[in-house]
C-alpha cells in the first residue's frame, strides 16, 4: 500500500506529496504543471495550424478549438511533436 506523506509547500500549504522522479512533490503543484504544460502544447499546436479554425476562422477563445477530422495522410511532423512533449 503507499504511503501518504503530509508536507508544507509553498504554494498550496499542507499538502499530500508523492515521488515524482525520485523526489517527494506536492501533488497540487504536479497537477498544476500538467494542465499549464496541456495548455502550453495546444497553443503551439493551434498556433502551427494557423491559429485559427479552418473553416470558420474563429479565433477568439483557445478552449474553443479543437483537433478533429486530422487528415491522416498529413500528420503532424514528428520533430515539431518531439519539441511540444
């Protein structure tokens, strides 16, 4: 079973940690750079695409575009994805 560690962090106070890496991190802080490093690569990625929808031109709010429909015969180049992950 693992065991959960309290600790103090700077940003979120009393906190549950778990290793990440080897090291003790607050779980708070891991979740947080996860969905600041998701936003980071979209913005990249729509960026790449143009930064805006294709059909409509949209442009306005991020969370509103999506990738759908990805034409599989031209998919996204390797070194570009490499770079983002």
């Amino acid at each position: 079973m693992k065991e959960v560690v309290i600790k103090t962090c700077p940003k979120h106070g009393d906190t549950e940690h778990a290793l990440y890496d080897g090291r003790l991190r607050c779980k708070q802080c891991m979740i947080d750079y996860d969905r600041e490093k998701r936003h980071r690569v979209k913005e990249k990625l729509v960026n790449y695409k143009g930064g805006k929808c294709e059909i409509c031109g949209y442009d306005k709010c991020l969370n509103a575009l999506d990738f759908h429909h990805r034409n599989i015969q031209q998919p996204y180049p390797k070194q570009l994805l490499n770079r983002l992950l």
